[in-house]
C-alpha cells in the first residue's frame, strides 16, 4: 500500500464540528503545525457564512501558536485539555469563551483510555519517517501519541522533514495497560527501555499523509538576571548541603525540572555548582541548559517527554546524535511523568510556583485566585510522588506590588503535605518535619522579600490560635489589596478586622 499524500488543507477538512483531536507533541516540541492552521482557517470561512465549526482539542502539553494560537483566534476550539502557554487561549478561557480542563499530564493518556474526555476521532501526528505497514517514527516530543494513534478513527500524519531522520531510535514508546492488575512499569533507572522506538498504527486508518518542513515553534528564553540566577544558586545550595548530610546519595538522584525561565536558570546554576557530581535528569521537558550540560559532562543521562529547545539547539542535537543518542530518551508523558517510576528512582523534584503560603501550599496555576496562567502541567505528577520536592520563585512580582508568599494561597495546586522545600532569591525555607507555625517562621524568614515581612508576621499576630493560624476575614486580603489599589504593600490588616 502505498500513502495518500495530500496537502494540509485536504486533510483538515476531514475534521468535522464537533470532533475530537489529539495532537502529538509535548509543548510546542513535536506538535503539528499544518494542518492546525488549515482548520483555523476553514473555521473563520465556516463561521462567515454562519455555520457552526467547533473541536475538542486534547494534546500532551502546550503546543505553538499555530495551533492554540490560530485556532483560539478562529474561535475553533470548544473545549481543550491538558496545560497550555498560549496568551491568546489564555485570554479565551478567562474570558469563558473556551471550556478548558487543566489534568495532570501523566493521567490525560489513562483519561482518554477509559473514555473520561470522550472519542478521539482524529489523530494529528508529526513524524519524522513512516513506513508502509504502519510505523510512525515521532520528532522532538512524544506526549499522548502512542494512545491517541490507537484510539482514534483517523491519524494524518505531518511528515515534517526539518526534523532529522537521525531521531530514529531515541523514543522508547509504551502504552500503560487498562487496570486492575497492570503489571509495574519495569523502569528503574533513567536509561531503561521498555518499549519500542515506533508507533504501529493500522495503515488502513491513515486517512493521509501531509509532507511539510516547518521548524518547531519553540520559545527563547529571557537572559537570566540576578534574581534568578540567585534562586539557581540557592537551589544548588541546598541540594549540595543535603548531599553533605547523607540525605541524598553521592551517586546523587536524577532531577525533574520544570519549564520557564526559572527552570532554566536553576539548572544552570546546578551545572556549575562543583560540589553536585554529574547527574541524571528524569523529567517531561529538557531545555537548552540540560543540552549545554549534557555536552558539558555534567548530566549523564536524560529520560524526557520533550526536546523542548530553541531551533539552533535542536539543529546542535542533530548534528551531533551520535553524542546524543545514548544520553537522551523520548517517552510518552504517562511513562516520563509516571508517579510510580517517580516514587521508585527517588525524582528531586523541581517546579516554579506562581506564589506560595507561609504554610507550605503553593499555587502554580491561577493568577489572584481566579485567572488561568497555564496550568498544573507535570507539576502535580512529580511533586506529590517526589523524594524531594521543592518549588522556587521570586520572593515578589511584578516591579514589587505582589508577594510572592503570601499568608493563603488564592488556589491550590500543592498542599503542604507535598512540598517540601520552598526557595526564593531571598532563601531556602526547608519545611521538611516542621509543623505548620514552624513552617509558618522558617517561609517568612527565610523566603519573603523584606518589603513583606512585617506585614505577613502581623498577619500571624491577628489570626486565630490553631494547628494553622489563620484570619479568615484577613487570608486573602492581600490578593484583595492588589485588585483594589494595585500594591500588596498597601495592606493594613485593620481594614479586615472591623
Ligand atoms: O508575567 O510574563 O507578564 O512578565 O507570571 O513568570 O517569573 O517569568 O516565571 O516563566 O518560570 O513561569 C509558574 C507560570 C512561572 C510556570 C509559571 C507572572 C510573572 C510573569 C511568568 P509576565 P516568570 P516562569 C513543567 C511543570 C506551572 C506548571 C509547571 C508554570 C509570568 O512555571 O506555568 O510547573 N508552571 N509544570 O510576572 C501575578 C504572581 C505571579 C505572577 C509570577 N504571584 N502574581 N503574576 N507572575 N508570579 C511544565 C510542563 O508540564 C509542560
């Protein structure tokens, strides 16, 4: 059988109203780029003449604009899963125009197995090679692709040819059984393999085959600066100290790291801290610091779901496979996210808050309670499942007016009874053993800027006496303080006590 290679605007009229489609990728890494934009435009041509044209969109993790981006813009999207960093989908779902669920991304595979989010009726997939009886060779991100390709009715694939052929042989792709009695994941090292460098698909449900060559869409990074460089240098502090204690092994623990600019320089700052030995990473997302480090000696190994790099990286990572395939692999996000793998290395978790309490609970999702940033994204499979978990940020946000620790977070994504370790530039507050009024002192103290410390210790002196101090009235009033007056620092804890 030989494919149906059509063009992207063919194929995206095989997707109707109302359908469900899967997309490969795992953030804008791997994610197709043709066919999403040719169905943004046949919805803005479909909504002209007044006809309804609306799709359930399910990825691994965000994806590039040509796909959040043009479809939110298209008004194309009526409902979406998991985590995105799109700002116009970002600005649609706070505006209720798109239904969006925000699932730990190790559990949208498992999810769509048991049919919580409804039929995938279309799989879109980005392949660097296929085969006539059906193999699916993937690009830089892998994602829900093994799942999505056996659920759906359809797969178009986007044979993308500004992805090396050379990535062949670095996905290691499995598909959790359905339970009861699934047997453990046999990982139990970064470098295990347990599945198959391909997807096999039945050729017959290859309803075609679109050959592009488009770069992925991927992020730069702002430079770092002295605030996150400290956070990074206070992060390689603590796990160095905790290595000195015999908390952490010689051999070290392989590292999760989150994504963003903070991630970014965390791992930076690790690299050259001599006193951490060279480490593995097991993690959903490596960026360009973990390739510079690969190079550099300094990690070993690195299992994740995505090569979530700048284009000129990438290009780096195929011009040299030979030295990166056998220190790098792709795998599905249930298996590079998996809780039960987490538990069993012994993952360092490390992920970005948006802010956290003096307690210990942190909020990486919503903006003063009720504003979608992104999303929970790996965060939540990582830190709950960790040997460590920590979270950092910078002690305040924009230009001052927020705290980042704040007395009670405005919505929860990690309880205290998860997080571990909370790390600004200001600190290290380590909440390992504390109670909460010991948690309470060492987050102030040690993690707030000192623009807010006065104010957060006061806010203790008006709470009500408990196993967690608080002011109802006043928890939140910080957060209330900003909206109204656009300054944090404003707060006068009478105001919530008349
Ligand atoms: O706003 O863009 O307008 O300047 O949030 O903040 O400091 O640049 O940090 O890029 O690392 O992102 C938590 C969003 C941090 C990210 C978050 C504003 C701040 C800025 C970005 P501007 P920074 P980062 C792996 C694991 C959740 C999911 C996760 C994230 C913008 O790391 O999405 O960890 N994490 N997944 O000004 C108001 C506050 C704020 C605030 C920051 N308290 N109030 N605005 N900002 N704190 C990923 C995957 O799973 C794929």
């Amino acid at each position: 059988m030989s494919f149906n290679f059509i063009t992207a605007a063919e194929a995206a009229s095989y997707i109707k109203d109302g359908d469900i489609v899967g997309l490969s990728g795992f953030t804008p890494a791997g994610s197709p780029k043709a066919v999403t934009a040719e169905l943004a435009k046949i919805a803005e041509e479909k909504h002209a003449r007044g006809e309804s044209f609306q799709i359930g969109l399910i990825t691994g993790a965000s994806t590039g604009d040509s796909c959040d981006g043009m479809l939110t813009r298209a008004h194309a999207i009526k409902f979406r899963a998991p985590y995105t960093t799109n700002a116009d989908f970002r600005k649609a779902v706070n505006n209720g125009e798109i239904n969006y669920t925000d699932i730990h991304l190790s559990q949208v595979a498992q999810r769509l197995r048991s049919g919580f989010l409804g039929h995938v009726s279309v799989a879109i997939i980005e392949a660097c090679e296929i085969t006539e009886d059906g193999r699916i060779y993937l690009t830089a991100g892998v994602g829900i692709t093994p799942t999505i390709a056996r659920l759906a009715d359809k797969v178009i694939v986007e044979l993308n040819a500004a992805h090396s052929k050379s990535l062949i042989g670095m996905h290691d792709l499995y598909e959790m059984e359905r339970p009861p009695y699934r047997r453990p994941i046999p990982i139990v090292r970064p470098s295990d393999r347990i599945g198959l460098p391909y997807i096999q698909v039945d050729p017959s449900k290859i309803a075609g085959v679109v050959e592009t060559n488009m770069p992925d869409e991927a992020r730069g990074f702002h430079e770092s600066d002295p605030v996150t460089d400290k956070i990074g240098q206070n992060v390689a502090e603590f796990l160095a100290s905790d290595m000195r204690r015999g908390i952490i092994p010689s051999t070290f623990l392989p590292l999760q790291s989150g994504v963003g600019n903070i991630a970014n320089a965390v791992l930076s700052a690790l690299g050259k801290d001599p006193s951490i030995p060279p480490f593995e990473m097991y993690t959903e997302v490596i960026q360009n610091s973990v390739i510079k480090l690969v190079k550099e000696g300094r990690i070993k190994f690195g299992s994740t779901c995505s090569l979530s790099v700048t284009n000129d990286c990438l290009q780096d990572i195929y011009d040299n496979m030979d030295f990166f395939r056998h220190k790098l692999v792709l795998r599905p996000s249930e298996i590079s996210n998996c809780p039960e793998v987490v538990r069993r290395i012994g993952v360092i978790s490390m992920n970005t808050a948006i802010e956290a309490d003096i307690y210990g609970n942190v909020n990486s999702t919503h903006i003063c309670g009720t504003k979608m940033m992104n999303g929970i994204g790996g965060s939540g499979d990582f830190t709950r499942s960790a040997y460590i978990s920590i979270f950092s940020c910078p002690s305040t946000a924009k230009g001052g007016c927020i705290s980042s620790i704040v007395p009670m977070v405005s919505h929860l994504d990690h309880s205290e009874h998860s997080v571990n370790v909370i790390i600004t530039e200001q600190g290290i507050a380590d909440l390992r053993g504390k109670s909460p009024m010991e948690r309470a002192e060492a987050v102030i103290e040690n993690c707030a800027h000192p623009d807010y410390k006065q104010l957060l210790w006061d806010y203790l002196k008006i709470s009500t006496k408990g196993q967690t101090c608080h002011s109802l009235s006043a928890a939140l009033g910080m957060h209330q303080v900003f909206i109204n007056k656009g300054d944090m620092r404003l707060t006068d804890w009478a105001e919530f006590q008349k």
